[in-house]
C-alpha cells in the first residue's frame, strides 16, 4: 500500500501538531517561501522530502511535549 501523505497534507498536519511553518524552517534549515508554496500548492516537494518533513514535525512535537 502507497503512502498517500502529500505536500499539501503538510500544513493541515503540522499545524494539528502545533508547529509553527517558521518553527519547522529554522529546525531543518529549509527557506520559508519553499515551504510556503508546496504547503499552497504552489510546487510540488519531492517524495523524501514529505517523509523527512513528517518525521521532523513529529519529533518537534514530542520535544514539545
């Protein structure tokens, strides 16, 4: 079975996690704007990149309790 997990499932999942975008750029050194556009839509963020970003924002949230 696919991981049906996309870019712009990212903005709805890490804002349920309580990460701030902003927050997210700073911890794995990603520009703002690049983010900005694959959560809107804008471009689309390749397949590893979704894992590493859903891994990274789950383990923001349990450093932040």
């Amino acid at each position: 079975m696919m991981n049906t997990f996309t870019d712009r499932d990212l903005a709805h999942y890490r804002e349920q996690k309580g990460i701030s975008r902003i927050d997210l750029c700073k911890k794995i050194g990603l520009p703002y704007r690049t983010l900005q556009n694959w959560e809107n839509g804008k471009r689309k963020a390749p397949p590893y990149t979704i894992k590493m970003l859903k891994v990274t924002i789950d383990q923001m949230a349990s450093e932040n309790g």
